[in-house]
C-alpha cells in the first residue's frame, strides 16, 4: 500500500532539479491528488499539468484486459490482483507484461512507477527483473526482460541477477537505461552493459515499505530517479541530455523468469505532462524526429525493408522479362543462321 504523506512531505517529495536552456534551476513540484484543481503554475514559464488518465494505472485497475475495449492490455502470465498486478509469479520460466493501448504524443513527460519485487530466493537466487518501455511496438514478447529484442524506443531496466560473474565493481539489483533504433541487441550475458547509457545500484527486492522509480524526458533531458529508502525523497539515478525520443510510442512494463525467479508487481504507473517554455532557438533544435538516437553516441543505421511489390508490378516485371528472354532467343538464332551460311560459303 501506498505511504500516507501530508502536505509538507509531498512538497519534499516533488521537489527536482530541472535543465531549462543553458544552466539549471529549480522546479517546485506539487502533486495535488484528487483536488479537482487546474494546472498549477510552479515556475516562470513552466506549468505541472495533471495526470495524463489515459496513460496512466492505478487501484482498482478498470480499464485492464484483453480487449479491445481495455486502455491497458495485459499478456502472457500477468494477472491483475486486487492490490496490484502481477506481472510473473515467483515460478521459473514465465513471463509478463502490461501494455497501454494509447500512443503518447507528449513532448515533456514523467511517469512514475511504483513496483514491488519480491519472493523466497536467497542472495543471488532470484531473477530476472523487470523492464519499463517506452517504444514503438507493444504486446512482442522476447527476451529482453520479456520484451522483444532489438526494440525501438527507451528501456529501463529493474536487473536483480549478476549474469557477468567476473564483474566485481557493479552491485545487484542494478537499475540501466538503454536507447535503441532497432539495432542493438540487448547483451544479457554482459547485463546490457555494451549498450547502456548509465545506471545506479538499487536494492529493491523484499522491502517493507513502497519502491518508485520516476522516468523524466524534458527537452531531451532524461532522467531517472528512484525512491527505494522509505525515506519519500527522490535520488539520482541517471541523467543523459541529448536524448532524442520519437512521440507516438507506447508505455509498458515486463518482467521474465527462467532458472531462478521473483515476484514482480506494479501497483501504479502515472504520466504526467509537462508543460515547459522554449526559446525559438530550442524549438528550432528540439523538432519531432522519427528515430530514437543519443547526441555524441553513435547508433548503427537501420536499413529500411524494401516495400512489397504489388501485383501489377510484378507482372509487369515477369512480363517484360519473358519478352527480352524471348527477343534474346530470336537474335540468337538470327545471328546463328548468318553464322552457318558464312560457314557454307568457304566450303564452296
């Protein structure tokens, strides 16, 4: 369940620290839950808007099936409970997700996710985690914490198992994120780490008090920051400018076991819309692009797939080849024939 704060700790609890034009400054946050008011102003020029519904998850989780009705879809072996949904049970080799219906077209956004993770397994008995994306296709399973491969768009990664045993620098669970144009593959036996763009150690399995994680995409800033101490304060976990994310992507979350396994819940995903001011120089800079990229990190190309050929353009190409085999053939005999009558004339 969630903790109970007062308005003083809400006040703590939203306060960050923004990237606007060329340096920093701070951004007072206030989260006005079920107040029934407007947007609140909070800086020069910047508003806090309210929850996006449509991309957002709560208690009693309406809205949640298989249907095509459903904001949200669930796949594999997630389950919608009363206190949350569970997205892989603390059983080997299964797998789960949660997908949202609705493309975002944000520009400025934040989702919070709060998660539990959770089971019997010992120290470096459990696994794998779970994953939060933020990508073009939704509902693929695959391997990447039960999501597909080589995916398009941005993955946060919740990792509780160590597959790199010589690694010693780096403590589980470990919390990454990763960009990818449909490129890369996702490295597991290496924990992602060739394709990382940073990440924190974040001790979050069997804990007695609520776990968050806040994802922020503001002027092509991310970052992501974490509330795994009880304590209802943020703390850094990655912060990369330079980001360049496509709109029109989805939001969804999955988790896989195999070997060894965990409970992975979401209790709430909220999207928040940020409203912030540009000068006409950052809106000349910060135009929509169609592919996901990081400044000074160089990504390979993606080869586009040919488009299919129709039907009229494949007879016609069928068509004119049989005519030039055809028109090929005859300059062949003509020119043999010729060939044959000279051959005759030295023999007269």
């Amino acid at each position: 369940m969630a903790a109970t704060l007062g308005p003083s700790g809400w006040w703590q609890r939203w306060r960050r620290r923004v990237s606007a034009g060329n340096g920093s400054r701070m951004l007072l946050l206030l989260l006005l839950l079920g107040s029934g008011q407007g947007p609140r102003q909070v800086g020069a020029g910047q508003t806090f808007e309210y929850l996006k519904r449509e991309h957002s998850l709560s208690k009693p989780y309406q809205g949640v099936g298989t249907g095509s009705s459903s904001l949200w879809n669930l796949m594999g072996n997630a389950m919608v409970m009363t206190q949350y949904i569970r997205l892989t049970p603390d059983m080997q080799s299964k797998q789960g997700a949660l997908w949202n219906r609705v493309p975002c077209f944000l520009r400025d956004w934040e989702l919070q996710v709060h998660f539990k993770i959770h089971g019997q397994g010992k120290k470096n008995l459990h696994g794998d985690g779970l994953a939060i994306w933020y990508t073009k296709d939704r509902m693929q399973p695959g391997p990447v914490f039960g999501n597909m491969d080589k995916f398009v768009g941005l993955g946060v990664f919740v990792d509780t198992y160590p597959n790199e045993e010589k690694q010693q620098e780096r403590v589980f669970p470990y919390i990454s994120a990763m960009v990818n144009n449909g490129s890369l593959s996702y490295d597991h036996e290496r924990d992602g780490r060739p394709t990382e763009l940073g990440g924190c150690t974040a001790i979050v399995r069997n804990l007695h008090y609520d776990t968050f994680l806040v994802i922020r995409y503001v002027k092509r800033h991310l970052t992501i920051m974490m509330d795994i101490d009880g304590k209802h304060e943020w703390r850094d976990c990655i912060e990369v400018p330079g980001v360049r994310l496509p709109r029109g992507y989805y939001f969804g979350t999955s988790s896989i076991t195999g070997d060894l396994s965990d409970n992975h819940d979401v209790i709430s995903l909220k999207l928040f819309e940020l409203t912030v001011e540009r000068t006409p120089e950052e809106e000349k800079l910060h135009r929509d692009v169609f592919l996901p990229s990081v400044d000074n990190m160089k990504l390979p190309e993606v080869t586009a797939p040919l488009p299919p050929l129709s039907g009229l353009a494949l007879f016609l190409i069928v068509f004119f080849s049989l005519v030039s085999s055809v028109f090929a053939i005859v300059i062949g005999i003509i020119l043999y024939n010729k060939w044959q009558d000279q051959s005759r004339k030295r023999f007269y």
